[in-house]
C-alpha cells in the first residue's frame, strides 16, 4: 500500500471517528449523568466523570418507568407486525397486481405520509370517541398501523417490483392464485424486507409521542415516552433520573438494530438493483 493511499485512508477515518464522536456527545452525557447522584448533576460539570459506580438513578427511573415500558411493548410490539403484514399485500398488489387507477390510487397512500399528525389530532379524537376506542391501548395500536400503511407500502412495492414476473407466471400456471402467489412466492423471499419494514415501524411506534399523548390520556395506560416526560417536575427535574429513564427507553429499538442490523442492510439494497 502507497504512501499516499495510507494517508488518504488514516484521514478518512479520522473524519469518521470525529463526526461518530460528536454524534454520541449527547449519548455520553446521559449515561454519565444517569450514573450521577442527584447532588453531583451540575451543567457547568456535566462532561465529568461520576465519581463512583452510583445505579441509583437507574433504580428509580425503572420504577417510575417500568408499566409504561410494559404499555410500549403491548403497544408497539403488534402494531408493528400488523402494520408490516398489510403494507406487505399492499406492496404485493401495487407492484404485481396491476388494475385500472393503481397508480393514482398508489399516490393517494403516499399523500398520508405527509399529513402532520398536528392537523388531524381533532377528527382522530372523534373517530376513536365514535369506535369506543379513546383512551385504551387497542385505539393507539389501530391509529399506529392505519398510519404505517404508506411507508410501509411503498417500501414493500419497491422489492417486490424487483421480482422477475415470470415467477409469478409459473406460480399461476401451477394453479396459485393471489394469496397462493403471497404465501408460497412472495413471503419466503420478502424477509429482508420484513427487517427494513418492522425495524423502521418498531422505532417510529416506540419513538412516538405526540399521538400517545392524546390518545392514552390516562397516565398509567401511557407509552414510555409519555412516562419519561411527566418525571420532569413543576419546579424542579431530577435530571440523573430523567436521563436514566430516557436511555431505559432507548435499549429496546437499539436491541432491535443490533439484532437485524444485517437484515435491514440486505434489504434496503434489494430493490436498489434490478435485473
């Protein structure tokens, strides 16, 4: 190896480590922080080490957090399958099943993922108030996966439009018909895209605030987001606790990276290339 290349690549790297350094700076502080007693948080110190191994803040926050956690799980968990399932048929029809309008129609869907959630907070009220579903963990779960249906369409109709047709042809001469296709063809091979769709519909779910807010008034039937926020007091937050809290509900959608990281890159790339 060159000289020359040697350096190129050493500054390369330097640049990465520089820009990932100061992307976890906020990440660092909340761990440092949530290790801190209370009497030690300070903002002109907050970039110093705790001065012991202190769990405190970590104990206090799970208790205050813990059924919110729960609500998340019960919440996100479903909804994201859900979601992920009717965006796959979805997918499969738009790219696969053409019919007159289909990309008209296919427009529309799109439109929904850019409709502020500020604007139709009123008529959702009254829709969940209507369907006898304000207020409870089953209305927020249906609001998620109804709002899932755009993204997730459009991500499943970019794979399966790199699916050659003349597989399906085969399939439908072996007397498949549109669920036999869906079942026996399409959601073997789908399951990288499954990764991309559940990994970005776990994380937009979990990450939820707004709609948690307002649909779940009630505080114990809240998300975790809801819980993290309400530790901050009238007059005064612990802030070691807070921040504890906040990395308590960072671990499960860092899990979920971790875990189909490798998925989520196979798929993103699968209908990048086609042919």
């Amino acid at each position: 190896m060159s000289l020359q290349r040697l350096w190129t690549r050493g500054a390369i790297y330097l640049v990465l480590i520089a820009f990932s350094a100061f992307y976890l700076m906020p990440f660092y502080v909340m761990i440092i922080t949530g290790l801190k007693p209370y009497v030690d948080v300070n903002v002109t110190r907050m970039w110093e080490l705790p001065k012991g191994f202190y769990l405190g803040s970590f104990l206090e926050a799970w208790y205050k957090v813990a059924p919110n956690f729960a609500n998340s799980m019960l919440i996100t968990i479903p909804a994201a399958l859900i979601s992920s399932f009717i965006g796959s048929i979805n997918g499969y029809i738009f790219a696969k099943w053409r019919f007159r309008g289909a990309d008209t129609i296919f427009m529309l869907f799109l439109v929904g993922m850019f409709l502020p959630y500020q604007g139709i907070l009123i008529p959702l009220v009254q829709t969940l108030q209507a369907l006898k579903l304000y207020g409870t963990i089953m209305g927020l779960i249906l609001v998620h996966c109804i709002f899932g249906i755009p993204i997730t369409a459009l991500l499943f109709r970019s794979y399966f439009a790199g699916v050659p047709n003349e597989l399906l042809d085969a399939a439908k001469m072996d007397g498949c018909g549109f669920f036999g296709i869906y079942r026996w063809i399409l959601l073997p091979i789908s399951m990288p895209a499954f990764a991309v769709v559940l990994l970005w519909q776990f994380t937009s779910i979990w990450n939820d605030y707004l709609i948690g807010l307002v649909v779940l008034s009630s505080p114990r039937l809240a998300p975790i987001n809801v819980a993290v926020q309400n530790i901050a007091g009238s007059y005064t937050t612990e802030w070691n606790v807070q921040m504890a809290a906040a990395l308590i509900a960072a671990l499960p959608t860092i899990f979920v990276y971790l875990a189909l990281g490798k998925l989520f890159m196979r798929g993103l790339l699968a209908g990048s290339l086609k042919g």
